[in-house]
C-alpha cells in the first residue's frame, strides 16, 4: 500500500472511530431524553392533559432549527429530526392514557 492510500484508511479510521462515538452518544441521549418525556407522559395521563402540545412543538422545533444554524446543521434536518422524535414522544403518551 503506498503512503497516500495508508494516510487515508489512517484517516478514514478515525473518523470512524469518532462516528462510533457520537453514535453512541446519540443514543444514550436519546434515552435520556425518552425517560423524561416518559414521565411527561404518565404526568399528562393523570391529570387529564392532552398527549401533544401544538404549541410547546412549535417552539422546539423553531429553537432546534436556530441551535441547527450555530452548530452550522441543516435547520431542515434538524427539523425533520425532532419531527420524529416529537411524534415518537406523543405516540407513547397516547398509550399512557389509555
């Protein structure tokens, strides 16, 4: 192998490495996030509040989109993103109140 394709497997290596590492970080975030979207959830259900809060959406998705424009993300992404996990979230309280 010469040394320009051994730099790059090298280099292609790393960001691996740190791809795997972020991922990880995703995910135990994620689950973070969940449980205390979870314990919303139960708070909702017994007191008899809807499962989504149109509003409090909004908000979020318009903070994520500005968060996504400084850490230099596509805010659309970004969007689409907590979208998903918006839905997620409300799908779960949904069976908590039933």
């Amino acid at each position: 192998m010469n040394d320009a394709v051994s730099l790059a497997a090298d280099l292609l290596k790393e960001h691996r490495e740190s791809i795997d590492r972020l991922d990880a970080i995703l995910v135990f975030t994620l689950a973070e996030r969940f449980k205390h979207t979870q314990a919303v959830g139960v708070l909702k259900a017994r007191h008899d509040l809807p499962p989504s809060d149109p509003a409090r959406e909004d908000t979020q998705i318009a903070r994520l989109q500005d968060l996504a424009l400084q850490a230099d993300l596509d805010p659309e992404f970004a969007k689409k993103f907590l979208n998903f996990v918006i839905q997620e979230v409300i799908q779960h309280h949904k069976q908590h109140q039933s």
